[in-house]
C-alpha cells in the first residue's frame, strides 16, 4: 500500500514538471510574438513619420549639367547660325524630326528623358562638327555617353526609316532612268545614267585592322564606293571595305556591277552614230572598261580631235560624283575631318550621312560654299588628297569600244 502512494506521488509530481515546461514554452512564444508585433508597430511608425517629414515632390537622380545651348542660345539664333550649326534649315530640321520619331525616350521614375528635337540636334551637330563628344555634351548639358548612344541611335534610324525614301536599293526604274538620261544630256553626254567612283574616308581602327584599312597614300581610310545622278544624289552606296581595294576591286565584287547588267539599260538603248548604245555609267580609268561603263581614253600624245572631246566631256559629267562626295563631307564634317569612331560605328555613320545628303538635295537645303572651302582647305594642309587610280590594264572589248567611239564621234558634231 504504501508502495502504491509513493509510485503515485512520483507521477503526479512528473505530470506537475511537464505542466509547467509546457507553460514556459507557451510563455515564451507570447513573449517573442509580442516582440514581433512591437517591432512591426515601431517600424510602421517610422515610415509614417518619414513620409509626413518628407512630403515633397521626389527628386530626380541627375547629375547637375549647366549647359543652355539648345534651350536658351538656339531659339534667339538667325537662320543662318542655326544652319551653321545643325547643316540644315529649319523646316528641314522640323521635317527630320518627324521621321526619326523611333529615338524618342519617355520621363522615368527617376529623370526626365532628352526631347526628341533636342536628340536630333545633338546628332546633327556631331556630325556637322566633329567635336569631340565631351566638348558637345557640355553644349548641350547632357553626358559624354549620352551623345555617343543618341548618334549611334539617330544614325541606325536615318537608315532604317529615311533610306528606303531617299536612298532605295531599288532605284533603277524607268523613270529614273528617263531624268538622269535627260540631266546629263544638259551637262554634255548622251545615254547617261550617272558616275561611279569611291572616296576613302579617313578612320582611325585598331591595331588588329590597321594594315587593311591602310591605303597607299599613308593613312588609313574606309571607302565609299557610289553611284550618283546629274543632281548630285547618290543613287547607290557601298560602305566598309577596307583602304587598301580599289575601287575596281569594290565595284567587281558589289552589287552595283550586277545591277548595271539589268535588261532596263539595254531596253532603252538609242542610235548615236550608227551604233545602238544603251544607257552607260561613267568611270575613271580603274574601273574595266565594259559596253555599260565607258571610262575614258587613255593618254596618247597624238589622240585625235574626238578622243579629245569624248575625254572632256565625260571629265566634265563625272565630276558630279566628285562634287557629291566633296558636298558630303564639307556639310558632315564628322566624315571630312575623319571618323574616330569604333570601325561597326563608322559604317553606320557614313551611311547615315549619304541618306541625309540626298534628303536635303531633295528639300534644295542648299550647302554653304564656305563649308567647301573649309574642307578643301584642310585637306591640302594635312595632305589627305585622295590616291590616285591605278590603270586598269582590262580594256579590250570590241562591243563597248563601238560604243565609245559613236559616242566620240557624236560629241564632235557639237
């Protein structure tokens, strides 16, 4: 019996210790909860008070830039200083802007966005000035990385959005055929569809590419090889290869040689001497002398009276090539003073320029004579003449030498 009490005692004495631990656990898990809801209140508490001491509109992250020029400057500015600086008259400028509407930014969270007609003329006066994108980014008051990402996107949205209009792959129709035949009979020749030539656009590449980009003058250039119209237009482009080809070399492999063998130049062919000559383009001596690119005759110190003539009047037509590319590099001095751009980059600014040439052509934004006398002064000073030509030895062909001298002989009647 007495066993029974004892045995009885240790268990209800056990039950009362486990009672109590359980209590102790259930007060510590109050206790923790309490310091949970405490701490919530507390932090509720002081996000309150920190929005009601700091109701004022949030402040936008920008780095504090000062200058006014587009804001202040440009507005009070004449016609003349706004086309000095931007290359282009101010309707042109409002009609660019409305083309390149894909480069517009929105207002963030954190800043306000460049404008789009602020973005435009960042872009313009980069490759108007060459200056360096430091010295624009205090201009205008935005960053150095600002002006590089602005051209690169302006540039890519002239191509995308402008080329097709003014600059189309498509450009042999009858029709264009039909006015460039017509303005060149003007100028002095006959069946002329317009002059090829290339022009090498000095870039600065890396020390990996700088022996193919190194032509035989010195320097290391980009070329440009072209077609263009009576009116100074450029009708076809080849952008990106490398200083060291020629323009033979470019054309042989562009798609501008497969283009010329379209049926549309024989098609509208005319009789000029007894000969049926079709619609030709104009070369200098690089390029392989062919029934659809006449070139001129080679030197002889005895050439007759229509060698002479033919050789002058096709100098005197093929020199709208030249002045196309002497216009494109005195209105984007970016291209004429040389491309510091990464070479990716170089490809698609020259582009860009060539599309935006032809755009002010169209709109007659004449250009400033003083522009070209700038660039042809710097090109004498700092000897960037362009290389000459080599002969290209491949002339032979019977078919297109009849043609050249119906040509010859036609042009002696005048």
């Amino acid at each position: 019996m007495e066993r029974r009490q004892k045995d009885a005692i240790v268990q209800l004495i056990a039950q009362l210790a486990s009672s109590n631990r359980q209590l102790e656990e259930i007060r510590k898990r109050r206790l923790l909860r309490l310091k949970k809801i405490m701490a919530a209140i507390r932090m509720r508490n002081s996000l309150l008070y920190f929005i009601i001491r700091n109701n004022t509109p949030k402040r936008l992250w920008t780095h504090a830039r000062h200058g006014k020029f587009w804001e202040l400057d440009i507005p009070a500015s004449s016609d003349q200083f706004f086309k000095e600086c931007f290359r282009m008259s101010r309707e042109s400028f409002a009609f660019l802007c409305n083309e390149v509407t894909s480069i517009a930014k929105a207002d963030t969270t954190f800043r306000k966005c460049i404008p789009l007609d602020k973005r435009v003329a960042i872009a313009l006066y980069a490759l108007g000035s060459s200056a360096e994108y430091r010295t624009i980014g205090r201009l205008f008051g935005v960053s150095k990385g600002s002006v590089c990402n602005i051209l690169i996107d302006f540039c890519s949205a002239v191509w995308d959005k402008l080329a097709p209009k003014y600059l189309p792959s498509t450009f042999l129709t009858q029709e264009k055929i039909e006015e460039c035949v017509k303005g060149f009979e003007k100028i002095g020749f006959p069946q002329c569809l317009g002059a090829v030539d290339g022009c090498h656009i000095e870039i600065r590449p890396s020390a990996a590419d700088a022996v193919d980009y190194h032509n035989y003058k010195g320097w290391y250039s980009m070329v440009l090889l072209a077609l263009v119209d009576y009116r100074y237009r450029f009708m076809y482009i080849n952008v990106g290869a490398p200083g060291r080809f020629n323009d033979s070399q470019i054309f042989e492999k562009s798609s501008l040689k497969r283009i010329l063998q379209s049926p549309l130049l024989s098609e509208n062919a005319k009789p000029i001497s007894g000969t049926n000559v079709p619609i030709v383009v104009l070369g200098d001596s690089a390029f392989r002398f062919t029934q659809f690119l006449m070139k001129p005759y080679p030197y002889n110190a005895t050439a007759g009276n229509s060698e002479k003539v033919f050789n002058y009047q096709l100098s005197k037509s093929r020199r709208v090539v030249e002045n196309a590319f002497g216009h494109l590099k005195a209105r984007f001095r970016r291209i004429g003073k040389g491309i510091d751009n990464d070479i990716k980059n170089a490809t698609s600014i020259i582009k860009c320029c060539c599309v935006l040439h032809n755009f002010v052509n169209e709109r007659n934004d004449s250009i400033n004579n003083n522009w070209i006398q700038i660039q042809t002064n710097f090109e004498i000073e700092h000897l960037r003449q362009q290389p000459e030509p080599p002969y290209n030895t491949q002339n032979y062909n019977p078919s297109a030498e009849n043609i050249r001298e119906s040509i010859a002989s036609f042009l002696c009647t005048f």
